[in-house]
C-alpha cells in the first residue's frame, strides 16, 4: 500500500501567497499515487484566497482520483467556508473537528 502523500498550509494564506501556494499544492498533488492529506493546522492568517486554494486542491484531487483528507481547519477557516456556500465541498474531506 502506497503511503499517503503529506500537505500543509502555511500559516500565513492571503491573496499575496495564494498562487504560489496552490501551485506548490498542485504539483505535489499531481505527483500524488493514493491519499493525500492536508494539514491545515498552521493556518492562522488568512482571507477567502485561502478558500479558492482549498477548493482548487479539492478539484485536482478529484480530476486526479485521489482521496484527499484536510485536517486541522482553523474554525475561522469553517465558518468563512459557510458564509461563502462552500463548507459542503470541503466537508466532504475534513477528517478532524475544525481547530480553535
């Protein structure tokens, strides 16, 4: 069985760190064999960019096949996900309760 493929976020994701974020993600994505996990526990600063990258990460895997856990979302991070109609798409991968 392949091991599953480890993520984070930084602890910082605004606007000015999206794109290079999600093309790091991106890559490590398409190189993926199996599961991958993103751990999103360090994210303290961030804004709705943040959620385009978590939903970008979401639709690769899903092109990709792979299964995709997000762990450690920020409650904050949830509930920005709700007010934008969002928390569906991500619910579907977070395997943890949100953290504080």
């Amino acid at each position: 069985m392949t091991p599953a493929t480890t993520m984070a976020l930084p602890a910082t994701l605004t606007h000015a760190q999206a794109a290079a974020v999600a093309q790091q993600l991106q890559k490590t994505l398409l190189s993926a064999k199996q599961t991958c996990v993103l751990d999103a526990s360090a994210l303290q600063q961030f804004d709705s960019s943040a959620l385009a990258v978590l939903l970008a990460v979401c639709r690769t895997a899903a092109q990709q096949s792979l299964a995709l856990q997000i762990i450690g979302l920020p409650k904050r991070a949830v509930q920005l996900a709700t007010l934008y109609g969002v928390s569906e798409i991500l619910a579907g991968h977070r395997s943890q309760a949100p953290s504080p």
